[in-house]
C-alpha cells in the first residue's frame, strides 16, 4: 500500500535520523507513530530523497508526541494509572517496583492489575540504557489497621484451650454436621444467632457423637477487610469488623467447647466465601490453634469434600460456575466418591433454598438457607421472604437420618 508522505510524517524521519535510531528501529517507529504499511526500504528511500533533493525548509520536530499520562480515582478508593515509566525488564516483573514507578508507595498501596508495551528503546540522557514503557495499573490501598502477616504472628501465641477430653465407646456411630452457611456477621450480631447457638447446642449434647464437623466461612462475616469491601474489592454497607470477628467468637467457641466434650473427633472446615474468603481464613487459623485437640481443614480451596464411613459431603459456596459444580466433585474427588453410599452436596451464597432439592448422578445438592438479615444486594436481586433458618444434618454410617432447623 502506498504511504501518502507529508510534512509531519518527513519531520518525524528526519528527527529518528537526527538522533541516530538504526533503520531498522526507524521504520518500526514510524509505524507506531503514524500507523500504516512503513517498510525500512520506503523510509531509506524518502530519506534519500529529501536528501538529494537539497529541501532545506523541513524541520525536524523537537521532541516525539509526548505520553499522555492520566490517574484516576474510583469510587472503591482504588487508583488507575497510566504514564510512560523508565523500569529495566527485570524491575517490570517486580510489583513494588512497578508501583513505586506510579507514585505509589508499596506500604501503603496493592497492585492489583498491570499492563504494559514497549514505548521507546532507551533514553539518551541515561549512561546506561534503560528501558521505557506505557505502563497502566489499578492499585488499592492496604487495609487500614489489618496486617495478615501480624495477625498470623499474633495466632502463634495465642493459648490453646485446655479441655479434657473424653473418650466413648460407641454401639451406632453417628455424625453431626453443622453447616451454618452465610452468617454476614456484621449485618448481623451475636444477640441476632443466641437462639440458634442455643439449639444446635442441645443437638450437640442430645447424645454422644461419633464426630461433628463444623463448618467455618462461606461469608460467615459480611467484609473481607475493614474498608467495607468484599473479595473482589466491591464496597457494600458499612459495618464493624472488629465486632463482627468478636461476635462471630463469641458464636463458635462455646459450640467448639461443647463438641469436643460430647464427641470423639471433632473437625472444622474453612469454606471460601465471595464476602470474606481472607477473614475468615484468618479467623480459622486463630480457631486451630486455640483448639488442638479438634481437626481442621484451612486449605484455600473452592471446594472441598469430608467424608465420613459411607458418607460423602461436599462443600463449596455456591457463587462460581454453579451450574457445573454437582459435576466437578466425582472428577475432582473419585476416591470418595466411589466409596460412598449416601453423597450430599451443601452450597450457599444464595441465601434460600433454590429449586429444593436436586437428586441427580447420584448425589444430592442442597442450596442452603441462611438465618441472617437479608442484606443491600439480595435485597435488590430480590431474594426476600425466604425463611430465615440454618441446617444442621444427622447421619449414621450409611445415610442422612435427620435435618434440623435452626
């Protein structure tokens, strides 16, 4: 395709030539600069005839058209950023040093995306060569006044919990599974969940158990920080984080006490949630080692499976690709589930039952209901006037013998 050569495009030339860019490098920049079809032979060739022609009224152009640089502040408090910046391709691959490049201060901000191209070969100015990019970043801030890394520290010295623990001999094995998806402490309190507290503690000291399984997360607290953000960064309602983590304390240590004194293993299970997958990561990690004498399982994985005799039970949220989650568990968990008789599949982020009860390949999926607070978004999505209840299950060996409403 023919180039259509004009003032600016000849300027622009002569300026690469000036500043002894090889002819290699010159006909690629003139086709990010002006687009189209340059060839090194079609920039050679209008060189030499500017050159033989004796023009002497072009002039090269001072500079480059500069980089438009541009910051932008959302709604959410995070930043974008867009400028040219001077990194080696080593400190590119480097987060800190992509975020100090922005302005922005490592200790106090997260780069949570990042977005680069080559924009010039090297700056002249520079002993050294250095290489320059279109560089574009989203950032957020870190949370205020919450360091995982000192949590953690502080869990270390944090005093087991001293119970005695019987040992029973049991006739008919039994286990109890306590599966309180959804809490959202913060929009809702302790005094919201004494009465259920209060009855899945007598179900826990009704008989002696085999083993009880509780469940920790699956949003069990409504932020995954204290600026008022979910996992994904998403501002909702303002709560107290710091009363939340003591209400939701104050709501599984008593059932935690009583389980391990009316059953002969006791073992907790941290559930991803799309509310507060870190917090409630963090408040587990706190919870084993306050109880060494229970089991816990805090991998950070979607889904999860516990098994007990023959039964099967797998967890998950319930909030990605849900239409396929019943099929993933047999190609994830074969073992399992070839051993099972009786398999339930217990999901939640919904907030109500949905559709029942599907009874399909062989397992049973349950989208659980919630006895919190319907909060902003479910209120517009319209999930209202669903009964406001938790599930707790009994099985023997075999097979589901009991759901009790909480």
């Amino acid at each position: 395709m023919r180039i259509n050569w004009n003032n600016e495009k000849e300027n622009y030339l002569l300026k690469l030539r000036k500043d002894k860019y090889t002819w290699e490098d010159t006909y690629k920049m003139m086709s990010k600069e002006f687009g189209g079809n340059f060839t090194l032979e079609s920039c050679r060739n209008k060189y030499r005839s500017l050159r033989d022609s004796g023009v002497i009224n072009i002039k090269p152009k001072d500079e480059p058209k500069p980089y438009k640089e541009e910051i932008k502040m959302l709604q959410d408090g995070s930043h974008t950023s867009d400028k040219l910046i001077e990194l080696s391709e080593e400190e590119m691959k480097d987060k800190d040093a992509v975020l100090l490049a922005h302005g922005y201060s490592p200790d106090e901000w997260e780069l949570t995306s990042s977005q680069s191209s080559m924009w010039n070969h090297f700056n002249k100015e520079m002993d050294s060569p250095r290489i320059m990019y279109a560089s574009k970043i989203k950032a957020k801030p870190k949370t205020d006044g919450f360091n995982l890394d000192e949590l953690l520290e502080t869990i270390k010295n944090i005093e087991p919990i001293n119970i005695e623990i019987p040992k029973y001999k049991i006739k008919h094995k039994q286990l109890l599974e306590i599966s309180l998806f959804d809490q959202h402490f913060g929009i809702n309190n302790y005094e919201d969940y004494k009465e259920t507290q209060s009855k899945v503690s007598e179900l826990i000291t009704s008989r002696v158990w085999e083993q009880i399984v509780i469940t920790v997360g699956s949003d069990m607290l409504h932020h995954d920080s204290f600026t008022n953000t979910t996992v994904s960064g998403t501002e909702i309602e303002h709560v107290d984080m710091v009363q939340a983590w003591e209400d939701a304390r104050m709501f599984y240590q008593p059932l935690i006490d009583r389980a391990l004194l009316n059953s002969n293993d006791v073992k907790v299970v941290y559930i991803c949630g799309n509310h507060d997958q870190s917090m409630s990561w963090s408040f587990s990690k706190m919870l084993e080692a306050m109880y060494p004498q229970a089991t816990f399982d805090v991998e950070l994985q979607e889904r999860k499976v516990h098994t007990f005799e023959n039964i099967f039970i797998g967890y998950a949220h319930g909030d990605k690709r849900p239409k396929q989650i019943p099929s993933l568990f047999p190609a994830e968990f074969p073992k399992e589930w070839a051993g099972a008789k009786t398999r339930e599949l217990h999901l939640g982020h919904y907030h109500h039952q949905i559709d029942s009860v599907k009874d399909q390949f062989g397992m049973t999926t349950r989208t659980l209901s919630t006895g919190g607070k319907t909060d902003s978004w479910h209120q517009d999505m319209g999930f209202v006037g669903a009964h406001k209840r938790f599930m707790v299950f009994e099985y023997t060996t075999d097979e589901l013998v009991g759901i009790h409403y909480v």
